[in-house]
C-alpha cells in the first residue's frame, strides 16, 4: 500500500492527501451520486472530510453542505467549496440533500439522517458506532450504507490502485487541495492527538518521523 511520491510533491503532501484521500473517494463512490445532486459532509474540516468537500464538488455535485462542529471552522470550509455550513447542534439543517457522508457517527447519526431528502444515502464510515431506527429509513425511502477502505485495499488492490492515481491527478491539476492543519514530531504524537480529539484541527495532522 505505498504510495510514490510524485515530482513537484512532497511527504507531508502525500501523507496529507492519499490515506484520507482514498476514504474520502471510496466513500463517495458508496454514495453513487448522480451529477447534479446535493452532498453533506460531516466532519468537513477533517483529514478526511474536507477532501471529500472537494471530492464531492468535483463528481459533480450540485450543492455541498459542510456541517461542522464548530462556527469557527465556516471560513475554512467555504474556502474548499462549501455551498452551505451547519453546525451540529442546529435543529435544522436546511433544504435536505440526496447523499450524506458521515465521519462522526453516534448520536449525530440521527440529525445527519433527518437531514436527507427523500430516498437519500447514508454512508457511515466511521468507527464512532451509533444506532439508526428502521423506521426512519421506511419512512423516507433513504438508506444507510457502510463503507470501510480495508476491504478495498485488500480485496481490490487495482481499485485500491486507480483510486489513488485519482487522487494524484486531482492534485496535479489543482483540483484537490489537501491541508494541512499543523505538523508534529513523532516524539510529539500525543500532542497531535490531543489536536484531534479536540476537534480543532484544519485539515490533516501530520507527524514527522
């Protein structure tokens, strides 16, 4: 599962871009999404959310909804392509969108799934649990979908492998724009951690070994 490096790339680019990349595309491509159709994204000022912002937005998407756990995080989202940011607590989440790409899980699970339109798509690919009612996807016709990247990585590698040329040619043509929030030395993990577990990072935490 290595990746090259590309010239005119550096490390900290690629670490920032290929793993939460990857998730970020795979978890799109579990959404099916049709050109045209609205997104929201959870967790869109994280490693992997504020690719998908962009991912999503380049599938063709219609309107993107970066919902955030924090107002302070708008600005940053909006830059990426944000159409549209809502904050968790929020009652409403304004107009519904057809697909929802959710890295949070857990009780957030029930606002994000009341947040789709009609026949909408779930897709959790967090490990952060959470329940959802049967009824609240009868009642609307809507899905929920889970995607985990290892059974891409190991089952289709040549998947796993176009995916991450994607990604390459994405950021090549200034498409994708991975950021990095702040980067740590490897003796300094904890503090990385502690930058995530938070929820007060911008984009990727990087450790440098």
């Amino acid at each position: 599962m290595a990746s090259p490096i590309p010239d005119g790339a550096s490390a900290v680019d690629a670490v920032a871009l290929v793993r939460s990349g990857l998730v970020a595309r795979g978890a799109l491509e579990a959404a099916n999404p049709k050109d045209g159709e609205s997104a929201l994204i959870t967790a869109a000022a994280s490693g992997v959310g504020h690719l998908a912002l962009q991912l999503a937005r380049i599938r063709g998407a219609g309107r993107v909804v970066a919902a955030v756990s924090d107002p302070s995080k708008a600005e940053f989202v909006r830059g990426l392509g944000a159409d549209e940011v809502v904050e968790y607590q929020q009652e409403s989440w304004g107009t519904p969108s057809d697909y929802a790409l959710d890295a949070v899980g857990g009780e957030l699970l029930g606002p994000v799934l009341a947040a789709l339109a009609p026949g909408g798509r779930l897709v959790a690919y967090s490990s952060g649990g959470g329940v959802i009612q049967a009824y609240d996807l009868l009642v609307g016709g809507k899905s929920a979908i889970g995607f985990q990247m290892a059974r891409i990585a190991t089952g289709q590698p040549a998947l796993y492998e176009q995916w991450r040329q994607e990604l390459w040619q994405f950021y090549a043509a200034r498409q994708l724009k991975p950021a990095v929030h702040a980067e740590f030395a490897l003796a300094d993990a904890a503090k990385a951690h502690e930058v995530i577990e938070s929820r007060g990072n911008l984009g990727k935490v990087v450790l440098i070994p």
